[in-house]
C-alpha cells in the first residue's frame, strides 16, 4: 500500500507556531516637528481669543461692582477731635 501524501505540495509536515506575531510592519515616520508646530499655534490662537473675551467680560463687570472699602488711613483720623481729657476726669468724677 502507498502512503497517502500530504495536502499542501508535498512539503513536509509543518508545525504551526504557537506564538504568532501577528502584522510585523515597519513603522512609518511620522513628522512630529510640524503636528507640534500645528498644535502649539492652535493652542496660542485659543488662548488669545479667551484672553480677549474674559477682558471685556471684566470690562463690562467692574464698573457695575463696588469698590473695596479702603482703610482708614491717617487723615481720617486726623478729622475726628481730640478728646479733652479734663472735660472727661470731672465727668468721671461726678459719677
């Protein structure tokens, strides 16, 4: 009796590996230098187009809000009067 041949061309027995890497493909270049260029010009032109809506928000905002109340500085308490410390012994007194 003969043997019965293989399917695949008479090649032989091949073994099929357990572990495949599937897709083995050279990576392309990619340019870098120029989507980073792209990026950071993107990211400046939003950046300034903010800037310039927060600014006239603010304009728009301040007038309508109140000043900070100020300290009192020292030519406020330079108006007041100086008590009369007599005036205020005999009132003490007559207590």
């Amino acid at each position: 009796m003969g043997k019965s041949k293989q399917k695949g061309g008479g090649k032989g027995k091949t073994e099929s590996a357990v572990f495949k890497v599937a897709g083995i493909r050279k990576p392309k270049v990619k340019s870098v230098n120029t989507n980073l260029k792209k990026l950071n010009f993107k990211n400046k032109r939003k950046t300034e187009e903010s800037n310039k809506v927060f600014k006239s928000v603010q304009e728009t905002v301040a007038p309508n809000t109140k000043p900070a109340k100020e300290k009192p500085t020292s030519e406020s308490s330079a108006r007041k009067p100086v008590p009369d410390m007599e005036k205020a012994t005999q009132q003490f007194a007559q207590l």
